[in-house]
C-alpha cells in the first residue's frame, strides 16, 4: 500500500523542466503525503512540524502552503490517501475468492490487511495510534474506516448466514465492536512486539470474529 511507491523526493528543477502543473503539484502532494506520515511516525503527532514535513518532502514552505492550511489539513489528506490504498489492495485480495467461501473471504482480508500493516509500518501507526490524537477531521476518517471495514465483515456473515453456515443473526453494532477488538489488538502490537508481528495476529483475530459469528471451532 506504501504511499512511497513511485515518489520521487529530489526537488524539481529550476525553470523549464517538461511537466505539466497538474503532475508537478501531484508529486508535490504525494512527496508531502510521505513527510508527513513519516514525521508523525517518528515524532508523534503533537510534535511534528511543518518544518518537519517540508524536510522530509524536499519542498518549500511556500510549496506546501499553497496545497494544505497546515499540517492537520496535510496529515488528513494523507490518511485520506492511505485508507484510500488500503480498501484498494483488500479489494485486489479478495477478487479472486468466490462470494459463497465467506471463511475464506474473512480470512484473506484479516491477512491482508495486517501484511499491510506489517510491510508499511509508519502507516499502520498513522491509521492506528496517531490519528487518535489528530483531530476532529481525522477523528471521523477513521470512525469511516472502521465502518467500511464492519460493513465488509456484515457481507462475509450475510453470506455465512444465508448457507446455513451460521446459526442465529447478531445485532449490527456487533460488527462494530469487532472491528474495534481487531483495532485494539493492532495497536497493543505496534506499541509492543512492533509491526513485524502483526501477521501474527491473524489466526486470533480470526477466532475471535468465529465466536461472534456463533460458529464453534470445530465447524471450522
């Protein structure tokens, strides 16, 4: 998912040099997207600067003022940005499993999601312990993603459900709190063991959502 991939981080040369202002401001955009994922990453939010984002950009003051207001307007751009990759490559995993294997389904989208995580580990702790402390804006970005991600795991249990895979129907909110169980497990890892270790987590997580689901281990 990085947001690294194809960014170029040296400044753009003086005068004439061949692109359009569109793709200039885009690689402007995405090289401050990484600064400051990367600043928040080693900083932590509170404490990182513009100053901090322009460094790791090779970009001005000026530049970077005139694409965001500050720092918040650029760190929820680039969490923007990030869920935006992420629903991409869950998306890309999943296409390739039928509708009606909805174990599988649930299983593919755990293991990417934490590889993810794992592979890009300054955007696991952007989508998972600084934006906690970013704001308002970030605040309901984040509440968004948890939503698209329970939404997800509703579809995989409607599909259990309808085989006759799943016993009894459980309430809505349900799907909610087991996205913020897979939350606070990611977190306590990043803040423990690190982000090499969050693949680890994928039987557990796994269990977990089984026994919300009704479905005994050995069905499984």
């Amino acid at each position: 998912m990085g947001l690294e991939a194809g960014v170029d981080r040296g400044r753009l040369p003086r005068g004439t040099h061949g692109l359009a202002p569109e793709a200039v401001a885009h690689s402007q955009r995405m090289r401050m997207y990484l600064g400051v994922v990367e600043a928040v990453a080693e900083r932590g939010y509170a404490a990182t600067t513009v100053s901090d984002i322009v460094a790791r950009a090779n970009v001005s003051r000026r530049t970077f003022y005139e694409l965001f207001r500050g720092r918040d307007d650029c760190f929820s751009e680039a969490f923007e940005a990030a869920v935006g990759l992420v629903l991409g490559e869950l998306d890309t995993s999943v296409a390739a499993t039928p509708r009606a294997e909805w174990r599988a389904l649930i299983r593919t989208t755990l293991q990417t999601y934490l590889q993810l995580l794992s592979d890009n580990g300054i955007y696991a702790r952007a989508l998972h312990i600084e934006c906690l402390v970013a704001g308002p804006i970030v605040a309901e970005q984040r509440r968004q993603l948890k939503t698209l991600l329970a939404h997800r795991m509703h579809a995989a249990f409607r599909i259990g459900r309808t085989a006759g895979d799943i016993p009894v129907d459980i309430p809505p909110e349900t799907f909610e709190a087991l996205i913020g169980a897979v939350d606070d497990r990611i977190r306590d890892c990043l803040d423990g063991p690190g982000p090499q270790a969050l693949p680890n987590l994928s039987a557990h997580l796994y269990q977990i959502t089984m026994a919300l689901f009704g479905v005994p281990d050995w069905q499984d």
